[in-house]
C-alpha cells in the first residue's frame, strides 16, 4: 500500500507519534506549514489503526478538504 510513499523524515516521526499517540486513546493537533503533508501525514497515521477490512469515517470543515482527503487517500491506497 504505501511501499511507493517516500516520507521526509518529520512526516515519519509525525506517522510514528500519532500512530502511537492515538492508539493509547490520546487525541491531538497536527499543527504544520501550508504544503507539508498534513493530510498525507494523517491518512497514514489513520490507515495504521484501521484493520485491513476496517472503515474509516474522515469529517471535515469543507468541500475543499474533503477533495484533498479523497486525492491523498486514492494515492496510499
């Protein structure tokens, strides 16, 4: 699924802390630049916690984001 996704190294760690952050039942922020991967960034993080037959439920505030989530979610899947 993700094999062809080179992350830089902060969008790694970022994956990684949320990943385990959210696991544990935490919540969180995901504060970053304009164009730095914050929605890759999550749709990885959430794709780890999601079973492989698993659904995930994305709510956002509009249209816009919502074509950027369904653009990104096409390119790891």
């Amino acid at each position: 699924m993700t094999e062809s996704i080179t992350l830089h190294p902060y969008q790694h760690q970022a994956v990684e802390a949320i990943s385990a952050g959210l696991a544990e039942g935490g919540r969180g922020q995901l504060p970053a630049a304009r164009g730095s991967g914050k929605t890759l960034i999550s749709v990885l993080a959430a794709t780890r916690l999601v079973l492989a037959e698993g659904l995930l439920s994305v709510f956002v505030p509009s249209l816009a984001l919502e074509r950027d989530g369904a653009r990104t979610g096409t390119e790891v899947s």
